[in-house]
C-alpha cells in the first residue's frame, strides 16, 4: 500500500511540475517578445530568458531519463528564482509586479514539504530585502516605459492570479487522488489482513498434517501445529530440514523426486507416505498436494490400520 501510495504522489508532483513549469515558460517566452518589441537593445535580457527557458525544458526532456521529480523539481525552483529575480530588477525593483510572480514560489517549495516551504519563505524576505536595498545602488534601470506601466501590470496581476488558480485546482486534486488511492488502499489491505487472519487461522486449525515443502531442496518451508500434535515436531526444529528427517525414505512416491526436476505447476498429486515422529515411531498418512510457485502444498491425514489390526486379532481368536 505505501508504495503504491508513494507512486501515485510522485505522478501527480510530475503533473503538477510539468504543467506549472510550461506555463511559467510560455510567461518568460512572452516577456522575451515583450522586451524585443519594446526595447530590442536589452539583448543581455533577452539571452538570459531564452537560457532560461532552454533549462526548463530540458529539466522536463530529462524527466524521461531521470526518475527523481523532486530534485528535478528543485531545480526548477532555484533557476526560476534566479530568473525572476533579474526581471525583477529590470522592471523596477522592489516596484515591480513580478515581486507578486517571485511571492509564488513558497507556494511551489511546500508542495514537496513543509520544511522547503519555510526556507523558500525566508529566501523570499532575504531577496526583498535586497530588492529594497538594491534601489540605492541602481543596478540597473526598469526597460518598462511610462506608456506601458498599467498593462505590464495588468498583465502580471492576470498571469499571478491565473498561476495560483491553475496550481490550487492541481493541488485540490492531487490532494484527492492521493486521499483516494489512500483510503482504496486502505480498504484493500484491511480485506486482506482479515482474509490473511483466516486462512492462519484455518491453516493452524485444520486436524490434519498441512506443510509447504520447496521443491528444488525438498525442505519444508511451513508445516502447522497439527505436526507437533501428531509427530511432536516444533515449525522451528522442521523449517530448513530436508523431509526424510520425517518421511520414511522408501515410502516417498518416486515422481516426488522427480519433481525437483521437472515441476509441473498446479500439478495435483496424491500419496500414501510413512512418517516417523519424535519418538521414532512409524505412522502412515494418506496425503493430497498441489504444486504452485516450485512448492509442494501439501495436506495430510493419518490412515486408520486399527480396524485391520482388529479383524487380524479377531482372526487369531477364532483359530
């Protein structure tokens, strides 16, 4: 159940990643046009978001290969704060509107845990710190003209808003997925713990000899209390033995030995075998088995002689 679980979660992080990451591109490609039409001169910008958007496709492309979302998935978020970082100082610092895209990514980080959630957190209020302080040293100057303010931050708010609502539908339903593959796991292994009980039960209750011998060493594997009850023999002192510690070696059906083999699976068998407890004495059993999985399941129950020692003795009295 836990991994089946634990599969499921890391199919829904890799949805969630790879939807979130192409939106995100599809925003940077779009500030990439803006800043060409714009100002065609801040060529160092449009480089570093075509770079950008390179790393994230390729992170997604490298999915395929690598199976580890989460440090994929890192990775994304580090590149991206880096990123949005510099868009953040080339379209008026701490002024900005992608201050509002960069407030995002505590978001992203608590999808994996609670612990990069906060440490996102305190990156955040680091880097608006610097953001602030950064309007000092005038790093850089904002490419945004006066004409465009309202509708670069229109567009922002818009893309923002559209982002925490893409990613809060995903989450919701990720969330459910998981809680129902959780609760369906749940009832699943709760029918088998109770079909598991009965079958130990039953296998521990029967009045007859049960034991599962590997065939490839004729040892026994399980054998039930029935054994010690009949023949004295503990599961500790039987698990590991070969069974002509218990069967009678010239009573064992030769096709048996053969199965060592040759192992027919589902192959039904019966056979008569003399067993010799604890003690040494010698007692027949008429045994019905089946092969499954190179193993030998096999259910016996000890022959009555007594009614033909009667008729013997009942003979001799009469002579």
């Amino acid at each position: 159940m836990k991994q089946k679980l634990i599969e499921e979660m890391f199919e829904q992080q890799v949805k969630v990643l790879i939807i979130i990451s192409c939106i995100i591109v599809l925003f940077i490609l779009s500030f990439t046009f803006f800043t060409y039409k714009v100002v065609p001169e801040e060529s160092a910008l449009i480089s570093m978001c075509i770079l950008y958007a390179a790393i994230i496709l390729l992170s997604l492309f490298s999915l395929r290969f690598y199976q580890k979302a989460f440090h994929i998935y890192m990775l994304i978020i580090v590149v991206s704060f880096f990123m949005l970082i510099m868009l953040t100082l080339y379209t008026g610092g701490l002024y900005s509107p992608v201050v509002f895209i960069l407030c995002t990514i505590p978001i992203g980080a608590y999808n994996t845990s609670r612990k990069q959630g906060k440490t996102w957190v305190a990156i955040i209020l680091l880097a608006i710190i610097f953001l602030y302080k950064a309007e000092s040293w005038e790093l850089v100057r904002s490419i945004v003209p006066e004409d465009y303010h309202f509708a670069f931050l229109l567009g922002i708010v818009l893309f923002v808003f559209g982002l925490i609502t893409i990613y809060s539908i995903i989450l919701k339903n990720a969330s459910y997925q998981a809680f129902r593959s959780y609760n369906m796991s749940s009832v699943e292994l709760e029918e088998k713990t109770k079909r598991l009980d009965n079958l130990v039960m039953f296998f521990n209750r029967t009045p007859a000899l049960m034991c599962v011998i590997d065939l490839q060493n004729l040892t026994f594997e399980e054998v039930n209390p029935h054994f010690k009850l009949e023949l004295g023999y503990e599961l500790i002192e039987l698990r590991g033995q070969h069974i002509s510690n218990v069967f009678i070696e010239k009573s064992v059906p030769a096709e048996l030995n053969e199965l060592k083999s040759d192992v027919k699976e589902g192959k039904r068998y019966s056979f008569v075998a003399t067993l010799k407890s604890k003690t040494g004495k010698e007692r027949p059993f008429d045994f019905n088995a089946v092969v499954q999985r190179k193993k030998l399941f096999a259910t016996g129950w000890e022959i009555d002689t007594k009614p033909k020692e009667r008729q013997e003795t009942k003979s001799s009295s009469n002579e």
